[in-house]
C-alpha cells in the first residue's frame, strides 16, 4: 500500500483502549490524521466515544467502538476477536486505558488496590498477549502501552 503524503500510516489499522477522552483521543485524532483505520475503546462514557467516531468519520477515517473494562479479560478478548474478524492485520496498539481510586492510604481497601492493578498492569499483559497473532509478522508493528 503506497503512503499518501502527510498520512505516513495509510492503511494501517490502530487500537487506542480509552481512545476517546483526555490523552487517548489526542493520540486517536493524530493516527486518524496520518491514515490509519481507528478502533478505541470506551467502558462507560459511551457518548464522548460516539463523538469521536463521528469526528473522524467525518473527515474520512474509518472508526470502530468497542466497550471494554480493561480489568475484564473477558473484556479484552472479546474486542480482540471482533478486531481480528475486521481486520486480520493490526499494525499499532496504544494502551491508554487506565483507572485509579483516589482516596487516603489509611482508607484504602484491598479490593479497590486490585481492580487498578488489573486495569493498569495485567490488562497490558493480557492486551499484548491477544495483540500477538494480529500484529506477528506485520512489518513495522508497534504496542505502547501508557498508565498512570
């Protein structure tokens, strides 16, 4: 596929996970702009995530929308399989999504420390394990991964 100038990532496929707010979407409108086909996830602002999609649908990006928890692995597999059944290939992954649970160390309880381990560390083990087979052999693929 040739690269359209300005869209260095034409024809390229990219998962942003909470690519529709903050600095998932900057990262979502920047690889829009350069080319790429756009899957995010959202998991439970389904309004800012449609917003998006209609932004870059409208200027000619293709957008899919997937509801994910990230702490989830059932989650997670599942928008890797609906990916994998659009697209076999999937050059980019940004793993945005992340949770936190403010609150005084004092007050902290056990099961709100577990839920942001799972939403920020094993969801990118897991995000990567299910990337794999769509990225393996993709020439130039890359997964990043950014948390709080």
């Amino acid at each position: 596929m040739s690269t359209v100038e300005g869209r260095p990532l034409q024809g390229k496929v990219a998962l942003v996970t909470g690519g529709s707010r903050g600095i998932g979407a900057g990262i979502t409108r920047k690889l829009a702009a350069w080319g790429c086909t756009i899957h995010t996830t959202y998991i439970d602002r389904p309004g800012p995530a449609k917003e998006m999609a209609a932004e870059l649908e409208a200027k000619g990006t293709k957008c899919y929308l997937h509801r994910m928890d990230s702490s989830q692995p059932d989650d997670i597999k599942a928008v890797f399989e609906n990916i994998g059944k659009m697209h076999p290939d999937l050059h980019i992954v940004i793993h945005n999504a992340a949770a936190t649970k403010f609150t005084l160390l004092k007050d902290a309880k056990l099961e709100d420390w577990q839920f942001v381990q799972d939403t920020n560390s094993r969801s990118t083990l897991l995000i990567a394990q299910h990337a794999l087979p769509l990225m393996k052999h993709r020439p130039g693929a890359r997964f990043m991964t950014i948390t709080n």
